[in-house]
C-alpha cells in the first residue's frame, strides 16, 4: 500500500501522483501486459484509494499514452501500433547518440564510471538466464546514468515513458534467444569502451550499431505477429534502416 490514503469522494493528489508512477512502472516494465484490462476495484484495494484519485491516476497514466481509456472497454494497457513502434525508433536513435556524446564531452571521470559499472552488469546479466524483465530495469538505470553523466535530463515525461516502453519491447521480443543476447552483450561492451575512454567517433558507430541490432530484431518479430509479408517486412526495414538500405532487412 503507498503511503498516504484518502476517503471515498476526496482526491489526494500526493497518491495520485505515487499511484501514476506505480501503474506506469508496472506497465514499462511489463509486469502489465499490452491489451490486459486495468480494474478499478483491484488498484482501489491494492492502493487504499478512492475511486476518485484512481481515476485521475489513469487519466495521467493515459496522458503518457501508456493506457487507453473508453466508456465501453473502460482501461487498459495501451497496445502501440507498429507505426507507433517505428515513431519511437526514430526518436530513440536521434536521441540515444547525442546522450553519448553529451556523456563523453561533459561527463566527469567518476560519472563515467559508474554508468560503466551499471553497463557491466547489464552485460552479465544479458550473458546469465534473468528475465528479460529484469534486464530491462537494468538497462534503465543504465540509461539513467548516461543521462546523469551526459547533464541532459530527458525532456519531458512523454518523451522519457514512451522510450523505456520502446525498451521493453525490444527487450521482449528480441532477447529470447542466447545468440541474441550474446550480441546485444557484445554491442554494450562496445558502447562502454568507447565511452570510457572518451572516444566520440567509436562511441557514436557502437551507439548507432546497438539501437539498429535491437531495432532489426524487434521489428522484424513485430511486422511478422501483424502478418505482413516478407516482401513488406523487407520494404518496411530497409525505409526503417534507411542510412543502411536494403541490408537492413537481411536482419
């Protein structure tokens, strides 16, 4: 239960904020599935909230696209659509490269080394058994530090929630098999030596590299659950990739 509580009728704001941020976690980290319903009377008990505050809190929850909301259907878990999905690659990869280098060019020796201390279990545990879940939180405290080394707070919450949720997609989709983690662990390795030692050319081809690798696992998983063809898959792929061309789609 979170702290604080209110009476039926009354919002506390204080909680609808701790319960905003509980169900967004819930759902980034995959805990609540793409599609599964969200029921009022179960976040009532497990929060000790009035109907009210659970109201505005997936109405926030709603604002950060996370939770789709109809009078019919009532909540549930926001399903992204693979335009949606696409539309978060690209803002990922413009974003992910300028953090590097952020961390490189304002980074202090001390920053840099924790976030290498995050990337270096993260690498472990992609080369271990954990779920994928829990790969997931770690690349986001991975992320985190980069963010904190690279003095570049992410610029809004929207922006933030929808590329740790583009996280957990990739994770999902494309770290079922031990090859796959094998090269994702490969690919931080990579990214990390580059930062560590400063390196800005090497750090921007291993960042680009990393989100690609992620990016031609998961859409190719995602453009086949759709039922699009191979020639489809390999159209959308190449435009995806485009600095890569048709190459692209040989992932």
């Amino acid at each position: 239960m979170m702290h604080g509580s209110d009476h039926e009728g009354e919002v506390d704001l204080s909680l609808v904020g701790q319960i905003t941020a509980a169900i967004a976690d819930d759902i980034i980290c995959g805990r609540l599935e793409p599609g599964q319903r969200i029921r009022h009377q179960e976040l009532t008990r497990r929060f000790g909230a009035s109907f009210g505050s659970i109201r505005e809190a997936l109405l926030k929850v709603e604002h950060l696209r996370l939770v789709s909301i109809s009078p019919r259907r009532g909540a549930r878990v926001a399903v992204p659509s693979i335009e949606t999905i696409e539309d978060l690659f690209a803002i990922r990869s413009a974003v992910y490269p300028v953090l590097v280098r952020g961390a490189i060019l304002r980074g202090s020796d001390e920053e840099l080394r924790r976030f290498a201390d995050e990337a270096t279990q993260l690498v472990r545990m992609l080369l271990s058994d954990v779920s994928s879940d829990a790969i997931t939180d770690q690349s986001n405290v991975t992320g985190a530090r980069l963010a904190e080394a690279a003095k570049m707070p992410w610029p809004n919450e929207i922006l933030y929630t929808t590329l740790l949720q583009f996280g957990w997609f990739t994770n999902r989709l494309s770290l079922g098999e031990s090859q796959e983690r094998q090269e994702a662990a490969s690919a931080w390795d990579a990214l990390t030596a580059a930062i560590r030692t400063r390196d800005l050319e090497a750090s921007d081809v291993a960042a680009r590299r990393m989100l690609r690798r992620g990016a031609r696992a998961v859409m190719h998983k995602l453009y086949e659950q759709h039922g699009l063809t191979r020639d489809e898959i390999a159209r959308r792929l190449a435009m995806l990739m485009a600095d890569e061309g048709p190459r692209s789609a040989e992932g």
